[in-house]
C-alpha cells in the first residue's frame, strides 16, 4: 500500500513549482528566448537597500567562466548582482548592491547552476512579468537614513564610522541622532601654511597657575574627582578678561 508523505520537506515540496518566483512567471528572456527552468533556484531572500516593489531578475550576462545575474525592480535598474563560475558553482549565491553591501541571496545546488554554462554567451534580459519574485521573498529595506559615506574617488565607506573633528571642527551630539558641526578656527593656521613648520614656536598662553608651569607641550592637565564620576565640581566659564576655573561646593573646615 502507497505511503502518503504528510509533511513533506520544504525542498522537495516546491521543487517542480516557480518558486520563488511568482504563479505567473513566464522565466522567458524577452531578447533571446531562453527560458529559466523553473527548478533552478529552490528558495531566495532579497533586501537591496532602496528597492521597492516588484523586485525581479532583469538580466543575465553570460561570459566564458562567468555568469552575471542581475536585479531590478519596478523603480530601478541594476540595484544588485551575483556571479559565479558555471563550471563550478555554489550551493548558494550571495547577492550584492552596487557599493558591495549584502542585498540577499539564492538558494540552489551546483546541478541546476551548471545550466547555465550551456547557455549563448550574450546578455539574456527579462521582463518583470518573466522573473517577478514572491513577496515572501523580498524584505522591504527603505532607502532612509545614512548608511555610508563616498569619497571624493567614489569609494564607499560603512559600518563603524568615526567623525573626529580637527583644525578648529568641533563636533557634537545633539537630540541622540544630530550631530552639530561648530567651526571655530584654528589660531595656528598660519603655522600649518609655512615651511618649515618650526617657523616660530607655538604660544603658550597660560604661563603659571598658582606657580606650577605646563609640562613639555605647554599643556595642563586639571582633573578633580574620579574619572568615573558622571559629573565633576570642575566649572570653566568665559568673562571679560579670559576664563574662570572653579571648583563648586563648600569648603569642608575642620574643627579644633
């Protein structure tokens, strides 16, 4: 008697459907007819940052050794890309933007990737309505925010990115995600201008604080309390003629 498989596995189960494609994929190139078979890719998860609805396979580019799939959406062209070598694929292809950055990935084995190498070397486009993913597939990521920053050579910075503020650039924190940008000058600019740099020598404006002298950089180093406490008794507060350093609290006298 037949054994009915009541749960079957995930795999198997969608093998011979057009997942994750949708229903009414057609997986036809519109320029060269070739056809995606509906079981080479088994599952997928796409989030390029900035797509927005529609997200689709709009073009494979096929070279000796390499293939190029590229994405698209209803909005955009190209927001993403994976390649890989037909002739000795992976399990799965991890999917990039344009700036490098994880936008998803496509689940298949090195069987069904391998069709690819029997395909015309020239770049195959399809439509939307051809290889339009299911909405499971796609999570939406908005394009809001700053994510990276570009140099002036178009390369891009991400992650950690640490802002230090130099040659009289002050910055700040403000309301948790503002960050205030002072520009206060650097009173020797004129030195960084001249060459050599030991034109003259660097003014200490404080000479003496109740008789003690800087150290060897003509610094002073002013610490009150421990290091860990959230604040200090320390208070430096402009006047007329210069800054005044104070101490807040009452004077602790001992009595004999």
């Amino acid at each position: 008697m037949p054994e009915r498989i009541i749960y079957p596995e995930f795999r198997d189960e969608l093998e011979f459907t057009r997942y994750p494609f949708a229903d009414t994929a057609t997986l036809i190139s519109s320029n060269t007819g070739q056809t995606i078979d509906k079981d080479t890719f088994l599952d997928a998860a796409l989030y390029p940052i900035g797509a927005s609805v529609q997200v689709y396979i709009s073009k494979v580019d096929i070279a000796p050794r390499e293939v190029t799939i590229w994405f698209s959406d209803k909005d955009n062209s190209n927001i993403a890309s994976t390649q890989f070598d037909p002739l000795d694929p992976p399990l799965t292809l991890d999917i990039q933007d344009a700036y490098g950055r994880p936008a998803g990935v496509l689940v298949s084995d090195t069987i069904r990737l391998s069709r690819f190498s029997a395909w015309d070397s020239v770049s195959h486009e399809f439509p939307v309505q051809a290889t339009e993913f299911v909405s499971g597939c796609v999570i939406p990521t908005p394009e809001t925010g700053v994510r990276g920053m570009l140099t002036e050579d178009g390369d891009l910075f991400a992650g950690d990115i640490w802002l230090v503020g130099e040659h009289g650039i002050v910055l700040r924190e403000e309301s948790g995600c503002v960050i205030r940008v002072d520009i206060v000058g650097d009173p020797l600019f004129v030195r960084r201008l001249c060459n050599p740099i030991d034109l003259f020598n660097t003014p200490n404006f404080v000479r003496t604080i109740n008789g003690c002298g800087p150290d060897e950089y003509g610094d002073y180093k002013i610490e009150i309390g421990n290091h860990g406490a959230e604040k200090t008794i320390m208070r430096i507060n402009p006047v007329e003629t210069g800054l005044k350093i104070e101490a807040i609290g009452d004077l602790v006298r001992v009595q004999e």
